[in-house]
C-alpha cells in the first residue's frame, strides 16, 4: 500500500522500495526518488522537519524546557516549580496533527484528492483530480484521533475506579493508551467494518474536512501529482501511463531541436540549453531526450512532441531573450517502429561491421 506524507513545502510518496518527494522551495519545483534506506528517512525527516515554521519550533523548544527546567530548579533546592510531566511531550507531537500550518493543510489536502482519483494521475487531469474527495480512508487522522480516545476512554476509567490523584492516573492512561494504540489502528484500518468502524471513521472523515485539510491550490495540486507520478512510474506504472490496446501500435517521433538566441550580448547558447535541460526533466509528458553540442533530440509520440516543442520555443523568451531562430526536423517513420536507441545501435553495427572488413 502507498502512503502519504504531507509537510509545509511539498509532499511524499512511499511505496514497498522507494519513497518519492516533491517540494517546492527558493521559488522552484525539486523532485526526487530514493530507495528506502535508514539514510533516506532521516534525510526525508529532516526536510520535514526543518521545512516547519518559526512559531513551530519555538512552541516545541517552550514545551521541552517547561519539562526540562523545573529539574534544575530542584536539583538547586528550589520548590514551587513544578512544570509539565515528561509524558506531556506525547500530546505535543500526536496534538500537533490537529493544528497543521496553513500550506501544510493544503498539500495534505492535494494529498487526499491523488488518492481519491480513481482515474489516470496526470497533470493533464489536474482538473478532474482537484474536484475528487478529499477525505482518506486511511489517512493518519484515524490514527491520531484513536490515541486521543483511548486516551479519554482509559483516564474516565481510571478515575471512575481509583482513588488516586489526577495527574497520576492520567499518566498511567497515557502509557496504557500508547500501549494499545497500535493494535487498534491496526483493528481501525486493517479489520473487518463493523457499525462502531462506520462512527470512528465518519468522525475522522470530519475532522480531515474541516481541522487537517484545506482546498489546494494550483502550486499544490502539482506538487502532489508530479510526487506521485515519480513513485508510480517506478513502482506502478499503470496508475499515470495509459494502457493501449496490443492492435493500436504506437509509433515514436524524432525531433531534433537547435534553438539560438540573436541580437543578444553574448552568442552562448549554453544558458538555454540548460534551462531546456531543467524543464524536460521536469516535464511529465511521456519522452525521452538526448542532449548532443548543437541540438537537444527528442523522442516521442508525435502529439507530445509539438507540445513539449512549443514548450521549448517559450525558453528564451522567459529568459529575456526578444528574439531566437529555431530549427526543427522531425523524423515521423509510420511503416515501422524508430526509436533513438535504435538509430544509435544501428550505426554502432555498422561501424563494428566496417572494422571488421578492414
């Protein structure tokens, strides 16, 4: 099963081998796939950590040092201080999924709606995905929400039957419910539904609604669809790649790109190159490429190719550049399949077979 994180600048993905990230930061969109290693998730913890805002940290320093502090006061023989209880700590960090940051509720909402679509994960269907549910079967919000009741359930018990102080038995109602939390999410989530699933899961459903999500925005819906993406083109690519019939075959264009910018200081073209470089390994449309020094080729079905070309067209433009001269040729083979691969393995059997002869 894929699993969601949301954090403040993006979302990710987690699959059975890798985890997908995208976020957006200093005005840019980065992405990347990693295998699931001890080393990934602390780096993966870290940006989800760091990306938090000020008053965040701030909060949680406050919360530690009103546990902390007092110790010290009572180590130097002063009395009236008593603090917050260490067990505290575990409100702070099972409470905090109940008062999200703004943007953060808006990719967790992004989040939901991917897992809602039913259909083909695609920016070309970034509409359709927006308007799908944002409440999730399993989101982490069950799991959250079921710690707080067993938490009030436990500590009424206590209470009810031992005569003990407060901030005693709620202590021992925290460690219980941390005990038997685990299993009964796993009941929650994994169990057959019964009447009482029906109650915890339309409260959860509430609360994703109204407290842990918000209606993305165009920046988040992107982010959440292009992470996605990364994972499933990896893991399963039948969630984003549209299945064709065996009688439609599929024939390849190649498009050989050189683009070059005129009436400008400097005759480099190497700036634009880069940036082409940048947004084609950004794009999501279904191709490969090929950088050579004087063209960027490009390989794909022939719509793709004049929608990532007008693409290309706009580079300079939005660089500055006020004018460039374009030259394209695409190579459109109808009777058989072309490929830039197989271009390539061709001229290498060739020039194998010439030094053969000689």
């Amino acid at each position: 099963m894929v699993k969601g994180l949301s954090f403040q600048k993006g979302v990710m993905f987690l699959g059975r081998k890798h985890i997908a990230c995208s976020y957006h930061e200093d005005g840019r969109m980065k992405t990347w796939l990693k295998p699931i290693t001890p080393k990934t998730m602390v780096m993966a913890g870290k940006l989800v950590f760091l990306s938090m805002p000020l008053w965040f940290h701030l909060f949680l320093i406050g919360w530690l040092l009103l546990i902390i502090v007092p110790y010290f006061f009572l180590f130097a023989g002063i009395e009236g201080f008593s603090g917050l209880p260490i067990f505290s700590i575990i409100y702070f960090f099972f409470g905090t999924h109940f008062w999200f940051p703004k943007e953060l509720k808006k990719y967790h909402g992004a989040e939901h709606k991917v897992f809602s679509y039913k259909g083909l994960i695609s920016a070309r269907n970034r509409t359709a995905i927006k308007e799908a549910d944002i409440t999730n079967r399993y989101c982490s919000t069950n799991a959250v929400m079921v710690y707080f009741l067993l938490l009030i359930l436990t500590t009424f018990m206590f209470f009810s039957f031992i005569d003990r102080p407060f901030v005693y038995l709620l202590e021992r109602a925290t460690y219980i419910s941390l005990v038997l939390w685990p299993v009964t999410v796993f009941w929650l989530n994994r169990m057959k539904p019964t009447k009482v699933h029906k109650v915890l899961l339309n409260l959860s459903y509430w609360l994703q609604r109204h407290i842990t999500t918000s209606e993305p925005e165009e920046l988040h819906m992107k982010i959440a669809i292009r992470s996605f993406r990364k994972l499933a083109l990896k893991e399963f690519p039948s969630r984003v790649i549209k299945t064709r019939k065996k009688k439609e075959e599929t024939f390849m264009a190649i498009a050989d790109v050189t683009i070059m910018p005129l009436g400008s200081d400097s005759t480099s073209v190497s700036e634009v190159v880069a940036e082409i470089h940048h947004m084609l390994d950004q794009t999501t449309l279904p191709i490969q490429y090929e950088l050579t020094s004087m063209s960027t080729i490009i390989e794909g079905q022939i719509t793709d190719l004049y929608k990532i070309l007008q693409e290309i067209q706009e580079v300079p433009f939005k660089m500055g550049h006020m004018r460039v001269a374009t030259n394209i040729r695409i190579d459109d083979r109808r009777d058989r399949p072309s490929s830039i691969k197989g271009k390539v393995d061709s001229v290498h059997k060739k020039m194998a077979s010439k030094v053969e002869k000689e």
